[in-house]
C-alpha cells in the first residue's frame, strides 16, 4: 500500500543572508533536479517553497482566532518549504527523503506520515 509523507523543510534563515544571486540559484536548480526524479520514480506528490517573508500565525485568544505576524527572520528555525511524497513504507520514505538536497549546512527534514481523511 502507498502512503504519503510530507517533508517539512526546517531551516535557519540567516545561513542565506549573505548568499550571492548565483550560489541561490545553484540551491533552486539542486531543488529542481531532486524533485524532477522524484517525479520521474513516480515518488513526488506535490511540494512547494514557502516566501521568506513573515507569515500569520494563528491562535485562539479568549475564544476568539487571533492573527500575529510571525515567524520572524530572526527566528533560529523556520520551515521554508514542503514536498510531499509517495513511498511504500516508513523506511523507504525516510530513505527518499535522505537523497533531498536539504539535508545540509545545518537544515534538517520533519517526515510525517499523512493519515487519509476519507
């Protein structure tokens, strides 16, 4: 049976601070090429790169939904971005998502298994 994982991609905004506009995009096409053989192995489900910038976050305050601007750039951790993929088991997605190009300078991967609602 096939599930799906999701890959959150942790990071420490920071460590691109002082990246040039060519070391980013030798990062982006490395991003691109694992995804396109995750595609090609019939492995990647969907994912995304999250903006740099800010964010909501949302929590209940007396009842009542409370929106805040967060995380902020000067947070030790954010996430980045997501891939979902595809994989037989726990271990053969634990193993896809070693080969991810994110797993270096200091970021590292949340795998969580996704548990079908219908």
């Amino acid at each position: 049976m096939t599930h799906q994982y999701l890959l959150l991609l942790h990071e420490t905004p920071a460590r691109y601070a002082d990246m040039s506009a060519d070391e980013m995009q030798e990062i982006v096409a490395r991003y691109a090429a694992w995804a396109q053989q995750m595609a090609e192995q019939g492995h990647l489900a969907g994912g995304e790169k999250l903006v740099d910038d800010g964010g909501r976050q949302l929590r209940l305050v007396n009842g009542r939904p409370v929106a805040t601007d967060g995380p902020y750039a000067e947070a030790h951790d954010v996430i980045g971005g997501t891939f979902v993929l595809k994989a037989e088991s726990d271990a053969q997605a634990e193993a896809l998502a070693a080969t991810c190009p994110h797993l270096n300078g200091g970021n590292w991967i949340e795998l969580r298994r996704i548990d079908p609602v219908n």
